[in-house]
C-alpha cells in the first residue's frame, strides 16, 4: 500500500508540474502557431499538492 501511495504521489507531482511548465498549443493554422503558457494555475497547485500530501502520509504511516 506504500508503494502505490509513493507512485500516485509522485505521478500527481509530475503532473502539475507538467501542467505549470509546458505550453499547450492553442492554434495551429497553417504558418499560424499560437502556444500559451499560463505558469502555475489553481489546478496544477492542486495536483502539486496533493501529490506531497500523499507522499507526506505515505512516509507518516507505518505499520
């Protein structure tokens, strides 16, 4: 159960980071690319943390 709480908890991390740090392409019309990039929204830091929050208890709980 560690195990799989560590690997969701990094997965969510990497996630949100993803999300706050890679552009998304927009438009793409012909010679037209428009990409944005909007930093660190309400979701990624939600991703973020809940990613720390599962790694936190994941190191908390022993058995």
């Amino acid at each position: 159960m560690r195990t799989i709480t560590v690997v969701v908890g990094l997965v969510l991390i990497a996630l949100g980071l993803y999300q706050a740090f890679v552009p998304q392409q927009v438009v793409d019309f012909g010679p037209l690319e428009v990409s944005a990039k909007e930093g660190l929204t309400t979701e990624s830091l939600v991703l973020i943390g809940l990613g720390v929050l599962a790694l936190v208890v994941s190191f908390l709980k022993r058995k």
